[in-house]
C-alpha cells in the first residue's frame, strides 16, 4: 500500500488545516476517512449502475440513483455520519459500509478475533470495545465471532502438507475442557516440523484425552494422508504409545527421546540434598562425545546411584535406545534433536494466550484459540539458525531421502 501523504502533501495539509497537535490532527484525518469512506460509497453505485453520476449519455440501464440515506456509523476511527447512495429499485448492496450495519464489522471482528488470540478475557474484550466503540461485548457475542474461524481451522488441519520433514517435534499441553457437564482434563498435542528449507511448521493439533499408541496412530496417518512421505527423525518428550505407532507408519524415522524430560524425570524422586552430585553425575551421559563413552558413564552412574535411585537407572536403561539417537550425529544436529525445547517458545506462546482460561467449554473452543495462536506464530517464525551447514550434514547421513528434495 503506498503512502496517503508524500512529505510535501503533509506538510500542506498541515499548513492548510492549521494543524497544530495530535489532536486536531486526529480529527483532520477522521474527516479525511469520512470522505475517503463517502467516494467508495458513490463508485460502488457508479459500478453498480454502469455510468458516472453525470454521464446520463452512457446509460444503459432502467436502474437510476435515487438520493441518499443518511446514517451514522462507528469504526476504530470514531463515530462518523455518512450518506448511503440508493438506488430506484433498491438493488444496490454496499460492501464499504453494508446496508443495517452501525458498526464497520469487518474491522470490529478482526480486532475481536485479534484479542481474543492473544489470550484476552470476555470482560477485557467488552471493556476494550466499550470504551472504543461505546457498544457491549457479551460472551455469546465473541464466541459467535470466534466460531466463524472454526471451518478455517478445519480446513488448516486437513491441509495437503509437505512430502518431506528433516524433523518433526512432538509435545503436549494440558487444559482443563468441559466435558459432560464436568472438567476435565484434556492434552493438546501439537506437531511441529522442519521442511527442506529449515521453516518450522505447524502440522496439525490433536485434542485427546489420553495418549496411546492407537491416538497416536490416527495422528501420524493424518499427515501421512496429507502428503507426508518421509520423516528423517521424531523428537518427542517421552509420549506413551508414540514409538510403536511411528514405527508402523513411518519405519524409516528415527526416533530421539527429549533428553531434557529424561533428566527431570530422573531427578523426580531423587532427594534435595542429593540433587546437586545426581545432576553433576548425570550430565557426564548427555554430553559424552559418542555412545560408547555414553554408556560408560552410564554404568559409573549406575555405580553411584543405582541403590539409592533404581528408578533412574531403570529409565535410562530401558529407554537408551531412543535417549542415545543423537550421538550418532555433529553438535550442530545434536543441539536441535536432543531436547524439544526448540518448541518450547511456541509452548510458551500458547500458556501466555491461555493463561486467562480456567477452563474451556469445549473441544472446539480450545481448538480454535490455538489455531489463533499458530496463525499468529506464522508471522514470527524462523528458518532455524545456520541450517544449510546441518542440511548437508543430513544429507551425508541419509542420502537421497534427502538430496532428492534439495
């Protein structure tokens, strides 16, 4: 869109209109939005009707303009009164300003859908648009607004995706969700992958209540149905069920378990006084050069610990071929596998817009404002920091699955 004022047209509209504060000059430019508003209005009737107001010599049409209605209307800009053209046979339908509407709905509704996305209450809303537009909100009202998003959304969750991910992340929020008169809860899980070009993406959102290897099944098909093909390696936080489904779908993926849960599963039960040496000793696993050296300080731990913390040493051991996954590969690769907090600050993003919520009184609710909230991410996204250098490191690893798509 280009400038409404080159700097020379400011400074004589300015000059012209005395303009001296922000105030007056507030005023000058709801005037100028007014007429802006009313020569919209007036070329919607001359398309309407095929000719200009004064070239009668070019008309082709029963239709004539018959005078004008006027009324007063609100927008973001203020309260303003303007004059609807009409028409002799009342076939003329406005988009600019549509016939019975007082308030500009189209901008109120993206400001509602825009508040409502960034984790605002019904009352914040209502007073927000109280004290801007003088009209009450109620709770009804922004929920029927928010409904309009929800054939978006669905559409946006069956949407072809694309056949190839490097990485794809797994992780979960929780949420209180009405169900049948009671609260309970219920597990929002999201997808995130990294394409060909280092772009994270949202691939879709599961609302379930428990996690299983048959959830996660109906989950991963999805994506398959929608043009996922292949997958080079699954990050996930530990998810009950997840490891087996993968597997039937997508058999070549490998799969990481987040090292970070790992490590706060692990010092759960482990006492205050001891946290300090336990995490020291710990640590020797993780950031071992290979494997191998891995699994020795697994076993020194083990040593150490394993009397006193069975239950630790019983995780790592039973789960150290999904933990071990990134030793195979370079620090760059390692970094962005290894845990799932490259999704974290999304995570963070949607606790922030849903911190105001109790509770949800649906599926479909929830759905909605997290679907919202991907939007908005979109807008804010990254490709993922020095990616060409780990694009080719994949590409040394897995060959054609991935070259092909370069």
């Amino acid at each position: 869109m280009g400038k409404l004022f080159t700097r020379e047209q400011a400074r004589q509209f300015l000059k012209e209109n005395n303009l001296k504060d922000a105030g007056s000059i507030g005023d000058a430019l709801v005037a100028q939005f007014k007429d802006l508003l009313q020569e919209a209005l007036e070329a919607e009737m001359d398309h309407e009707l095929g000719y200009s107001k004064y070239d009668w010599k070019n008309k082709d049409s029963s239709n004539s303009r018959n005078g004008h209605t006027k009324k007063t209307i609100k927008s973001r800009f203020g309260e303003m009164e303007i004059n609807t053209p009409r028409d002799t046979n009342g076939e003329f339908e406005p988009v600019a300003v549509k016939k019975h509407e007082r308030i500009l709905s189209t901008s109120v509704e993206d400001m509602i859908i825009s508040m409502y996305a960034k984790g605002m209450s019904t009352r914040d809303i209502n007073a927000h648009m109280s004290k801007i537009y003088g009209v009450d909100i109620s709770a009804d009202m922004v929920s029927s607004i928010t409904d309009k998003i929800l054939p978006v959304a669905r559409e946006w969750q069956n949407r072809p995706l694309n056949e190839f991910y490097a990485i794809i992340y797994l992780d979960g929020v929780v949420f209180n969700v009405n169900q049948e008169g009671q609260v309970g809860k219920k597990t929002a899980y999201v997808i995130t992958g990294i394409t060909i070009e280092g772009a994270r993406d949202v691939l879709g959102i599961w609302i379930g209540e428990a996690e299983s290897a048959k959830f996660w099944m109906s989950a991963l098909v999805s994506i398959k149905n929608r043009g996922v093909k292949d997958i080079l390696i699954a990050s996930i936080d530990g998810l009950s069920g997840f490891e087996q489904a993968i597997e039937s779908v997508f058999p070549q993926t490998e799969i990481q378990r987040c090292i970070v849960h790992q490590i706060r599963n692990s010092c759960k039960f482990v006492g205050w006084k001891d946290r300090k040496r336990f995490c020291n000793d710990m640590k020797l696993i993780y950031t071992a050069p290979n494997e191998e050296a891995g699994l020795d300080a697994l076993d020194k731990f083990e040593s150490i610990w394993g009397s006193k913390y069975a239950y630790a040493m019983k995780s790592w051991r039973n789960n150290w071929k999904t933990l071990s996954t990134f030793f195979k590969y370079p620090g760059e690769i390692r970094k962005i596998i290894y845990t799932t907090n490259p999704i974290e600050g999304f995570n963070r993003v949607i606790r922030k817009a849903t911190k105001n919520k109790s509770s949800f009184p649906t599926d479909d609710a929830l759905f909605k404002l997290l679907y919202l909230v991907v939007i908005d991410s979109y807008e804010k996204r990254q490709t993922v920091r020095d990616w060409s250098q780990m694009v080719n490191q994949l590409g040394v690893y897995f060959g054609e699955r991935v070259t092909k798509h370069l």
